[in-house]
C-alpha cells in the first residue's frame, strides 16, 4: 500500500472502491479498500469489454431474455467481489466488507408510466429477493419519493440498505428516519448496518453551471460543504442509539470533475471518517500523489463563505436539477446494458 492511501486510511477513511471489476477489486485490495459498490454503468463496461462471453452464451442457451442475463451476470460480478471482501466482513463483525448492490433503475424510468406506489413495491420486493443469501450485500435505494417510501419496510424485513442518489439533508433527513423506523421493528439490532450516500462533485458541476454569481472562494466548495453538514447531523442522530455497528455516509460522486480541480480534491477535503467510494482512477491519483492525508471531514469552510453559500444556493431548485438529471443518469446505464447483451446476443447466436 502506498504512503498516501496508507495516510488515509489512518485518518479514519474507509476506502471502498466504485467498481466490481474483478482485476480493479484485487487492486484496490491490495491499496487498502474494504468494500466496493457496483450500478449498471460498472456492469455494462465490464460486459463490453470482454471475457464473459461464455457466460453470456451459457444464459442465451438456457433460454434466458435479455434482461434475465443483464440482472444474472450483476449479481455474479457483485457475489464474486462480495467473496473477496468476506474476510473483512467476518474481520470488523459486519463494519466494513460490504458490497453494494443497485436494484433496476427502470423503476425511474417515466416513460414506463409506473406510479410511485407500484415502484415502491417493486423496491421492496426486489431488494428482499436480491439480498436474500448475501450476508455482505447492500442493497441500493435511490432517495426518490418511491425509493425513500421503500426504505421502512425493507430495514424491518432486515435487509441491509445504502440509500442512494442524496444531494440534500432533507433527502438525507427523510431516508434515515425511514430506515430507523423500520429497523425498530425488528428484534435484534445487533446486526443492523445502513449507510447513506451523499453525492458531492456533481453539485459543484451544478452551481458552475446555475450559480455562477459564486465568489471564487466559494464555487466549488458546495458539494464540500452539504456533505460536512450532512456527516455531522448523522454523527449526532446515531451518537445515543447504542447500536453494535456503525451508520455511516458514504461520501460518493468524489471523481473531481473540474479539470482545473487535484483528482483528490473531495478525497482530501473529506478524510478522516466514514466511507470514501471512489472511482478506479482516482485512487491511483491518490496512491501516487505524495500527499500525507490528515482528518479534515470536522472542519467547516470559513463563515464567509458559508453564509455567501446560504444565501445564493437555491437548495430546492438544486435538488430539483440534481434529481432529474440523477435519475437519467440512473436509467440511461441500464438501458445501454439491455443494448450491449443484445448486441451480444446478436453476435454469438445470429441469425441463420
């Protein structure tokens, strides 16, 4: 492991790794990751870059459509990484090792005409049918309305949730009280685990984009500061609780996006707690960065600046851009995925 990454995970940092690639998952292993997370844009670049066409043609030979292969190649890919991190898992008793899990983004899809109470049930079902034999398995929730109305039920039914697609605290806010509903439900807390994550680099993306009246000492310190604010309020929801296992944010979406911008930007602005999800890429800009990471994930921008954020950020037209434009994100990869094994079906059984 590199002095830098090494560094960071001293912080506190759990390293986890945005992929379920199996040659990236045994690299970051070894850099110190202990956990990974996957989603249908991961699985379509695995998928086409090849190797798995065997198994392709083993489940175009027994008859499967091609949405039965896409969801059977995803949940091989995430149990064979979820069998490299059970070490870890067994290791912190259920803190770490954990792999994450996205249930169908179509469910989002408008086009479907689906009502939120029929994607809210198609949530529940599938997240208790996807988790069930997978003692490290997250499951992915998005944070829409459907999602977040999903949240109670699967936590008492004692699956294991990572609440995703949160820009906001009252998304934040809504998902957790939710997941703690439900997990007051069940008998036995010891084994309960949720994490929540907080997407950062795609609000900065946003105020460039919406809120250019920004100071230059305040652009690009958006996305910081939501996710600073959002750790501590979970940090003090979860202090009483006296729960055996922790309940933690994950920070996600810390590929910096500004070229302008250090690829560790968001990884150095938030060390020193909970879990760092990040892209193949930039942990190796951080393993070979040179830089001693030290905790920052306390330390707030300077009042200035918070207050010029409060005062021009409009936080509910924010979340309603981000949302949008996060849910098509969160269909589209899905969608390219059902075309991929098509193609592939096309190319190893075509027609005669």
């Amino acid at each position: 492991m590199s002095d830098p990454l090494r560094s960071l995970i001293d912080t506190g940092t759990k390293l986890y790794l945005d992929s379920v690639e199996p040659a990236e998952v045994d690299q970051n292993l070894a850099w110190g990751a202990v956990g990974a997370t996957s989603n249908p844009a991961i699985i379509s670049g695995i998928v086409k870059a090849g190797g798995l066409e065997a198994q392709i043609e083993s489940l175009l030979s027994a008859g499967q459509d091609d949405e039965a292969v896409a969801w059977a190649l995803t949940d091989s890919l995430v149990t064979d990484a979820e069998k490299k991190f059970k070490a870890i898992h067994q290791q912190t008793a259920g803190n770490a090792g954990w792999v994450s899990f996205e249930l169908d983004p179509l469910l989002e899809d408008p086009s479907l005409g689906l009502s939120d109470a029929d994607r809210t049930r198609k949530y529940i079902e599938l997240g208790q049918r996807w988790s069930t034999g997978h003692p490290n398995r997250m499951i992915k929730v998005p944070a829409t309305e459907a999602g977040i109305a999903a949240l109670e039920e699967l936590a008492a039914a004692g699956v294991t949730l990572n609440v995703t697609l949160i820009f906001t605290d009252d998304q934040y806010t809504r998902a957790r009280d939710a997941v703690w509903r439900g997990a007051q439900r069940r008998k036995d807390l010891a084994d309960f685990k949720s994490v929540y994550s907080i997407f950062i680099s795609r609000i900065d993306v946003y105020t460039q984009q919406k809120v250019s009246e920004l100071s230059s000492e305040a652009q690009g310190m958006v996305g910081i500061l939501n996710a600073k604010r959002i750790w501590k309020a979970n940090q003090d929801f979860w202090a009483d609780k006296g729960l055996s296992l922790q309940q933690e944010l994950i920070f996600a979406s810390t590929g910096a996006k500004n070229p302008a911008d250090k690829p560790w930007k968001y990884v150095q602005a938030l060390s020193g707690s909970d879990i760092q999800t990040n892209p193949p890429d930039t942990n190796e800009a951080v393993s070979s960065s040179g830089i001693q990471f030290t905790r920052t994930v306390d330390q707030m921008p300077s009042e200035p600046i918070q207050q010029e954020i409060d005062a021009k950020v409009d936080i509910a037209a924010m979340h309603r851009i981000l949302m949008e434009e996060g849910v098509d994100k969160f269909v589209k990869p899905q969608r390219a995925l059902l075309s991929l094994i098509a193609d592939k079906r096309n190319e190893l059984s075509p027609a005669s």
